[in-house]
C-alpha cells in the first residue's frame, strides 16, 4: 500500500498518477492524501516521483479522458481521487468500457462530471450580481457552490459583463474580472465576503415586482419549482422569500383567475371600438375606466 | 404610472405566452470590448415561478393596450384590466438593468395591437434597434411578429432579434374566426412564410447580416376550443415541415379575469399539454409522425406517455434485442430515450448488453422490461396482453394530480 501526498490540484494528481501508472501500481495499492489538512496520513504520504518506473513501461489513453477526469475531480466528496485512478488505471490497459455509462466505473464517473456540470450551470444561472455606487461601476454576488466550479465561470461571466468589471465571492475562493483580466483568489478574503454579502440592490423591488406577475397561480406546481431550482439557492436569492408567499396566495384562490395579486380587483379600462391611437395620449382614445372593485 | 406599476401589469399580461427560451443564438462576447451581454448557444434559466416556469428572459409587453378582442386573451379590447404602455426607453433602461444583475438573459418583448399592425411592429422593432445600437448590447432577443405587419419591419426585426415568433394561438381556422375575430390564419401563415424566407435568404450568404439565428417558434392554446389533441398535433406537423419552426409551444388555457362565457371557466388542463408537449418531444427529436401516435385522431392518453402508448398499439414490432435492433428503433422503446439509446449502440461496440446496463444508464427500466430482450434477459411479460400491461404501467395517480 503506497500514500501519495500532494497538494489537491489536478495538475499535481496528474503527475502522480503518472507516475504510480509507469510503476505499475494497482488501484488498491495506492490511497491519496490532497491538501495540508489531511493530517493522519502525514507521516507517510510521500510525492510519487521516487517510484521505479517498469522498464519499458508507456500507456496511452482514450484522447476524451483527460478532461473527462478533470471535469470530475472537481466533485467534492471523499474519495474524489481513487475513482479517477481506477478509471486512468482500466483505461491504460485498453479498457475502454471504463469511462463508459454503462460501466460501474464509468457510470460512477459521468454522473460526477455531469453534477459537476450542472452545478456550473446553477453558478450561471443564480449568481446575482448588486450593484457597487452610485451610478453603479462595479457588481458583487455572493454564491455557494457545491463542487469546485467558481473557476470555469470566470470566462463566463467575462464574455457576458464586457468591460464592468464584478467580483463572485464563495465560501472557498473568489473570482475577479475588472474588465480586462481576471483572478481567482483562494481562500475568499474576509471583506470581500462580507462586501459581497452585504452590498443592498436599490433597484430590487422592481424584479420583485417581476418575478410576482410573471407567475401565474393558476399553474402553481411546487415539484417542478424545486426541480428548477433547489431550495438550497433560495436563501441568497432576492426572490427566494417570495416564493412561499406565492404558493401559499395560490392555494388561498389566487389561482381562480391567474393575475397576480397586486392587480387583482384594480380599476380596469376596456377600450371602445372606435378607438386609435391608443395610448398614444392623442385624445381620440375611447377608453370606459370601470370603479376601482378592490374593498 | 411609476415604472414599477407598469412592470406588475405588463409583465402580468405577458405571462401569458409559454415561450422564455434562449437558447439557439451563435456565439456572441463583449469581453474586451464595449457593450454588454453574450450568447453561447445554451439557454440559461436564471429562476423559476412557483408554477415550476423557467424566467429566462425578461418577458414584457410593450403596451396591453390592444384593438383586437380575442377572446382566451387577457388583454382583449372587452377586458376590465389595468392597462399600461412603456416607453421604449423604459424597456431599454429594465432589460439592462436586469441583464447587470444576472437576472435575465435577455428579452423577449411583446405587444397589444395599437393604432396598426405596422405601428406597433415598428415600436417592437425600435426598442431592439436601441438596445443593439445603442447599448451594443448582444444579449438574446426574442420579438412577437405582428401578422399583417410590413415585411420591410420584419426583416429588420430578424436583423436585430435572435428570434422571431407569431402565434397561431389557435389550432383551426374555425376556431380562429369565432374566437379571434380579427385575426386571420392566412396572414399569420403568410407572416411565418416571410420569416422562413428571411432565413433562408441568410444562409445563402453566409458573410451577410443574420436574421433570427435562433429561428421562429409558435403557440397553440390548448383547451379554449374543442379541437382534439389529433388536430392539434397535425396542425404542428405542418407548421414544422412547412416552416422549419424550432418549436411549438403548447399553453394550456388557464382561466382569466371575467373570462368570457364561451371559454371553458375550469383549471388549466395542465396534463393534456405536457402530454402534448411530449408528443411533440417525439415529432421533432424520434422521427414519430403524428398519424402514428394518433392514427385515429382523437385526443392523447393522460395515464401513459404517448411512446409507451404508441408500443402498446405495435405490439409486433417488440420486444427489441438491444444487441441487436437499430439505434433509431432502440430509440422508440419506452423508457430508453435518444441519449441512453446511443449510449447503448455505444457500449455494445465493446462487449453484449445485459439488463443491467439499463439501470445503470438509469432509463425506465420497469417501463422497458417488456419491450427487450438482452444477452441475460428475455421479457416473460412478453405475452401479456396490452390492457394489462398498461393497468400495470401507468403513471402514478399522485402525478395526475397537477391541479
Ligand atoms: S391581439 Fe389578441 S391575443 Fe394579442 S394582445 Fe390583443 S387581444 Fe390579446
């Protein structure tokens, strides 16, 4: 049984793993130590590099694997590291099935890339950026991933911000753009954290308001809200405290007519037959105003 | 009106259109350059309603102001609701505002028919202009058609928007004239007709100025009139063959304030249409026509999906060898979907599929099992009558329960 220490990067895996492979180590004959925090293996864990190459020994690999282990190994879990040897291992020997879905191993590995995947989209998709000043310049989101992703948002976030320059604080890095380069800075410093969660959105009421009419009651379907968004993104959501509130008008008879609540029984205008130029503010609109029907 | 009264009521009145996709779009970046926004291809959901709806994109109208009277509409020239017009500025001033924070990926804007056809189309068509111009901005746009408009207006439409769409709204002509007076179902034909052209024309020049790179889509209101399931699926087959939409969009009616007496005053029959929607899932990604999920018109089964609906009637042609069958008909085995069906076409190459490759591959495997047979696997099921097997495998009552 060999430990091998290194320092939890992919890179530096990758060229443990190298070396393990040329020495012709089993995946049971190695455990791997990542990181400075792992403390009962360190008066073992070594670096790889002293291992005996076999003599002669080369191996090729699938052309796709690499990123595919990379992808995966950013799935934070326990044994993040054996499974990639396993697969690195089968599929040196000519084993392709192993990256497979249809393959213990394989289907192992694909669903990490795939969370891995879908958990970059969720970074995509529910960072919410407020703003910095008056007018605003710069734009901070505060945001907790679940597995190592931050990093392969910053292109992301690079190409659809232009020049305005935003700063995605997490729990374990932070990822700067300032409109022409970008950084990732791990671990997050501490005031960037507390400006990213902190920093308030004047202009927040108005997605508020938003996010209220463009629900529809009558199709209330709280199973299908939670697979779109798990309820684990609703606290640092702004819309996230509406969310019950709106279930709960739904099931109280909001859903008999669809509107949203604020214009419920508000003073209508129907529109005569005769009217042009509508709203066009030209006088020549026939419009009835009903009395307001709100009690 | 403060804008944020205006935003409760036109977005209320958008609301009403199922479409929030933003997906389709090429490649677009303002990184190093001025500007705002990107595309990439993928749509991105950035929140979703209690209904479980995707909000992709901010979804106004420009005014729900309208001549017309339709009557499934909410914003019909007979409704006794609030009305409102934003400014093209004010529309502008949001979908950034939006964008920054990360709450939208773009727009997709609408309107009530005011003063003309061509009017309101140029004031749809300005506020892209502005934004594009502008704002350079490259975020996705999505534009409503106004049937009748001038081409002319379309096709500037398709040069600034990703995508364009007119909504059938109803799946008959019939329909049309006694709930849509004023529409016709020729000129939204003609007006689907001018966007296709306006595509192809793009494609001939590769090096000019797109139009609608993301394509045209539509809408069908499910359940305001009494057309079957049949008709309508039909009338979505030609509309794709004959337009190359991307997609139809099925919303089920959902009940409006004063509805008017000849609309049906029930919930939304939300099962009929994602019924419906996966119809339409197997028109555009199985190769199924919609003659043969639905030889005989008529509407489709609620208590199982149209695929397992359709084995049941083609009893023959099952059970499938995976080892063997073509991946096209390993596709059109229920519980097994395109992706699992070449995953499988994929591992067979390596070694013989075993019934539990599909549990890994995690398809449906209770629904599958009476529809192959794997080097290890052979379905005793295999001689059960249809009637049983469906009694057997339809949906839990719990998901029929979407009301
Ligand atoms: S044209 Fe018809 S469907 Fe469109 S807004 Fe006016 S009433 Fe509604």
């Amino acid at each position: 049984m060999r430990q091998i220490r290194f320092d939890g990067t992919f890179e530096a895996w990758r060229a443990e793993a190298r070396h393990c492979l040329l020495a012709g180590l089993a995946p049971d004959e190695v455990v791997w130590l990542d990181g400075p925090g792992d403390r009962t293996g360190d008066l073992f864990g070594a670096a790889a590099d002293d291992l005996p190459a076999q003599p002669g020994a080369s191996f090729r690999i699938p052309r796709e694997l690499p990123a595919l282990l990379q992808l995966a190994a950013r799935f934070r879990c326990e044994a993040r590291w054996s499974l990639l040897y396993r697969v690195l291992w089968r599929a040196s020997r000519g084993d392709r099935s192993a990256l497979l879905a249809g393959d213990p191993d394989g289907s192992l590995l694909q669903r990490r890339a795939k969370a891995v995947r879908r958990e970059l989209h969720h970074l995509h998709a529910f960072v919410r950026f407020r703003p910095l000043g008056e007018p605003a310049k710069h734009f901070v989101a505060w945001h907790e991933p679940a597995h190592d992703v931050l990093e392969l948002a910053i292109e992301h976030f690079a190409r659809r911000m232009g020049g305005t320059p935003w700063m995605i604080a997490t729990p374990q890095a932070a990822a700067l753009w300032d409109g022409r380069r970008a950084a990732l800075v791990s671990p997050c410093p501490p005031t960037w954290r507390a400006l990213a969660q902190t920093a308030a959105d004047p202009d927040e009421a108005l997605w508020l308001a938003y996010y209220r009419s463009i629900f529809n009651p009558a199709r209330a379907n709280r199973e299908a809200l939670l697979k779109g968004l798990p309820a684990r993104f609703w606290k640092d959501l702004p819309e996230g405290t509406a969310i019950c509130e709106l279930l709960v008008g739904a099931r109280n008879g909001d859903r008999r007519t669809g509107q949203a609540a604020a214009l419920v029984g508000r003073a209508g205008r129907r529109i005569g037959r005769e009217a042009r130029g509508l709203a066009a503010g030209q006088g020549e609109v026939s419009v009835r105003e009903s009395p307001d029907r709100r009690r | 009106m403060q804008l944020i009264d205006k935003l409760s009521i036109l977005a209320d009145a958008a609301k009403y259109d199922a479409s929030c996709a933003s997906s389709g779009a090429p490649r677009r970046s303002s990184k190093g350059r001025s500007g705002l926004g990107s595309t990439s291809g993928m749509g991105i959901c950035h929140s979703f309603t209690p209904d479980g709806r995707c909000v992709s994109l901010l979804k106004i109208l420009l005014t729900n102001f309208c001549l017309y009277d339709c009557q499934y509409c909410i914003n019909r020239r007979s409704s006794d609701v609030p009305r409102a017009r934003f400014t093209p500025e004010e529309v502008v001033r949001l979908t950034l505002d939006f964008y920054r924070r990360n709450l939208v990926s773009g727009l997709f804007l609408s309107s009530g028919i005011i003063r003309s056809a061509d009017y309101t189309m140029e004031q749809l068509v300005r506020v892209a202009r502005l934004l594009r111009e502008e704002h350079e901005f490259r975020g996705y746009i999505h534009l409503k058609t106004i049937p009748d408009a001038d081409p002319l207006l379309i096709a500037e439409a398709g040069r600034h928007a990703d995508r364009l769409s007119v909504n059938v709204e109803l799946p008959t002509e019939q329909g049309l004239l006694r709930l849509a007076p004023e529409k016709r179902a020729r000129s939204i034909r003609q007006a689907m007709g001018v966007i296709r052209t306006g595509e192809q024309q793009a494609q001939q020049e590769p090096r000019g100025a797109t139009f609608a790179p993301a394509g045209q889509s539509t809408q069908m209101i499910i359940g305001a009139d009494a057309s079957d399931d049949g008709t309508i699926l039909r009338t979505a087959e030609t509309l794709y063959d004959g337009f190359r939409l991307r997609r139809v969009y099925y919303s089920a009616f959902s009940p409006i304030p004063q509805s008017p007496r000849m609309l049906a005053q029930q919930p939304p029959p939300l099962l009929r249409e994602h019924r419906l929607y996966q119809a339409d899932f197997l028109l555009r990604g199985y190769g199924f026509r919609a003659g043969e999920l639905l030889p005989d018109n008529g509407n489709l089964a609620l208590d199982i999906d149209p695929k397992l609906a359709w084995a049941l009637a083609n009893r023959a042609l099952f059970p499938v060898d995976l080892n063997r069958a073509e991946p096209a008909l390993i596709a059109r085995v229920p519980g097994i979907g395109v992706l699992n069906a070449r995953r499988l076409a994929e591992l067979r190459r390596e070694r013989r599929l075993r019934y539990a490759d599909l549990q890994r591959l995690r398809c449906a495997v209770e629904k599958a099992a009476p529809f192959v047979i794997t080097q290890d696997y052979r379905p005793r099921q295999a001689t059960l009558e249809s009637a049983v097997l469906r009694q057997r495998l339809r949906d839990g009552s719990a998901q029929l329960e979407l009301w």
